[in-house]
C-alpha cells in the first residue's frame, strides 16, 4: 500500500510519506523505506522534502552528507537568524514549520551543530503570543523545541519541568526526568475543555 501511495504522491509529500514508512515500526518499513528512497531525487525536493529526507536517512542509519549540505545552501541567514523558506504554493507550510522539520533533521544527524542555535532564535523571534500562527505550525514547532531539548541536555541532572495549561487551568508539573523512552502520555480532565475552540 505504501508503495502505491508513494507512486501516486508528488515529491516534497513523497519525502515525507517516506519518513512515515520508516519510522512506522510496521514489518520491513526499514526495507521498504530504503528501497522507496531510491525514486526520490534531493535536487528537485523543496527545503521541507530535503528535511525529510535528512531526517528519514537519520532513520535509516544513513549518514550522506550531501543531503545536509544541500538543506543548509536552502537556508536564509540574516540578522542571526537562520531559516528554510516554504513553498511559495503550498499554502499549508509556513516558513516556521518548514524551519521547524529542518530543525529537526539538522538535530539527529548533529545536535551540536553550529546552525542549530541561530534557527531556533528564528522560531522564537517569531512566535506570535503564546502560538506560532496557526495549529499546524505551532505543533510543528513544538515537536522541533521538544527534539532540540531532549537531545541537547541528555546527561543533565535537572532536565527541567514541563507546565500545560488548557483554558486557564494549570495542569500538575510533569518532571522532564520522569519521562521514560523519549514519550508520555497527559490526561487532561474532561471538565478543563469546553465546547468550541481550546487554549492549550
């Protein structure tokens, strides 16, 4: 079926199905994401394909450096900060969420990458309130903040605290330390949420 789907879908999307294949844990997704690789060519992808297919290779244990160093001659440098310009027809991606996935990338193949720092002020200088844009965005940023915290503070003995808040009501502290395998999972209480629109 992933095959089918990958045949049927347009370069930066295929990129980024092929990401879901390899990171999907189903039977032989590994294989089956490397053998799909090979119909992707970097030079014709976007800067969020050419994330994808860092990231993707990251997954693949494969480490090509012409990927990176094509994804970071995409990127924008001005007043210290770094960025990845989003298709100007894809009105879906924002310039933020296409930061975001190669923030990401950049993070599994170096997390001590010297480039990783001036994106991240990009995405800070660039948050609107307490979101980035719409929801699309700030769950793309989110997951990119998540990624550069975890993987630049392994090893410290206070990873931190996380603190929700879901329409005014805070949520008890979730100690970063207590998190086992990267993952958890948050309940929110059923009478926090209203009918309509949330604030989380």
């Amino acid at each position: 079926a992933a095959r089918d789907m990958f045949v049927k879908t347009p370069g930066d999307d295929a990129a980024m199905l092929l990401y879901g294949v390899a990171i999907s844990g189903a039977k032989n997704s590994i294989e089956i994401a490397r053998s799909l690789r090979t119909n992707l060519d970097p030079n014709r992808l976007t800067s969020r394909g050419l994330a994808y297919y860092l990231l993707t290779d990251a997954e693949l244990k494969i480490d090509d450096p012409t990927t990176y160093n094509l994804l970071m001659r995409r990127s924008t440098f001005t007043d210290g900060q770094r960025y990845w310009q989003s298709n100007p027809n894809d009105s879906h991606w924002s310039n933020a969420a296409v930061t975001s996935i190669a923030i990401r990338a950049i993070l599994q193949k170096n997390p001590q990458d010297p480039n990783i720092s001036s994106a991240i002020r990009y995405l800070m200088l660039h948050r609107q309130g307490s979101y980035w844009y719409e929801t699309w965005t700030t769950s793309c940023v989110t997951l990119a903040l998540c990624d550069y915290y975890r993987l630049t503070n392994k090893g410290t003995e206070n990873p931190g605290v996380v603190s929700i808040k879901v329409n005014g009501s805070t949520l008890p502290e979730i100690s970063l330390a207590s998190i086992a395998n990267d993952e958890k999972l948050i309940r929110v209480p059923s009478n926090l949420l209203r009918s309509g629109n949330n604030e989380l």
